[in-house]
C-alpha cells in the first residue's frame, strides 16, 4: 500500500469537521483539536509499520460510534463515520500484522 494511505482519514475527519463548523451544524470543541492530532500521530506510525496505530487510530472511531449512536438523528454522520474509521484501522491492523508475520 501507499504510504499516503495511511492519512486518508485524518484528512476526512478534519475536512467534515470543518464543513459542519462553518455551516453551524455544531460548536468547536475540544476534541476538534485533539482527534485529528491522534488521527495524524496514528496514520505517522502506521505509515512505520508499527500496528500501535491502528489501536491509537481506533479511539477517535470508538468515540465517533458512541456519538453516532447517543444521536437524535435516525443515521449520523458520526455513526458513518465511526464505521468506517473502525474497519480502516482493524483491516489495517490485520494487513500489518500479516506482513510482518510473513516477513520474519
């Protein structure tokens, strides 16, 4: 895989974050600031190979789903979001620990 990959969903969360911030859907808060430095710090040491990322890339997903699902909303944005993000991390956390396992 590219390593550019790895950076996919940092960009889309900052990118959604922005759109709903501008649009006033929402107010800014603290974990607009925190989870796209997590995002990023995940997709840097996935880029490494180091499967830590994926874990660390796993709590802004686990903390989308919980918004998703506490939602008013019949499907959120949050809850789409935290899918996705959930399986990119776990199917990146399989497909690194299959390399290194074939590799040694």
């Amino acid at each position: 895989m590219k390593k550019f990959i790895w950076f996919v969903p940092p960009a889309v969360f900052i990118l959604l974050s922005l759109l709903s911030l501008f649009s006033g859907t929402v107010t800014a808060s603290p974990y607009w600031l925190i989870w796209p430095l997590v995002l990023i710090l995940a997709g840097i040491l996935l880029s490494k190979g180091y499967i830590r990322g994926a874990v660390l890339g796993l709590l802004p997903s686990i903390d989308r789903l919980y918004m998703g699902l506490n939602s008013k909303d019949a499907i959120s944005l949050n809850l789409i979001l935290g899918i996705v993000f959930t399986a990119f991390y776990g199917i990146s956390a399989v497909i690194l620990y299959t390399r290194r396992k074939n590799n040694s």
